[in-house]
C-alpha cells in the first residue's frame, strides 16, 4: 500500500480495498506520517467504480489534511499535508 516517491511524498495505494477498511487505512497514515512529509498520492483507481474515489475526494477528513488537490489522472488525489 505505500511507497515512498520523494523525501516529503509518498504514495498509497488503496485499490481492492473496502471503503471503511481504505478510510481507517489513510486515516492511520495521515496520523502517523513523519514530520518531513508534505504530501500523499492516494491512488484509488477510476475504472472499478468510485465509492474510492468519492471517500478520498469528499469524505475524508483529518486535521492534517490541508488541501485536496484533485489531479488530470481521475484515479489518484493529492493530499497536501499541514506543517505540524
């Protein structure tokens, strides 16, 4: 599930999961994210249906989370990240 692209950003990735289990999983990791990281990928896939995507892009709330930025690839969001 996660895979770091540069020092300040890493990916995760949440295809095949449940909504509840890919809500709790970013939630963690939000949570838990080092200090150094700035952004997250999620990549939740397009073509399976959007129950992913719309909990990603809508649902998701975390006090870390400073914006969503929505990206040209319709089956991955940016989280940018508050400095702690």
């Amino acid at each position: 599930m996660l895979e770091r692209k540069y020092g300040w950003t890493i990916e995760a990735d949440i295809h095949g999961m449940r909504v509840l289990e890919a809500k709790r999983e970013l939630e963690t990791l939000i949570g838990r994210a080092d200090k150094s990281i700035r952004e997250i990928v999620v990549i939740h896939g397009y073509h399976g249906g959007s129950a992913l995507k719309n909990m990603v892009r809508s649902e998701l709330r975390h006090p870390r989370i400073q914006q969503k930025i929505l990206s040209l690839n319709q089956g991955e969001t940016t989280l940018l990240l508050k400095k702690p």
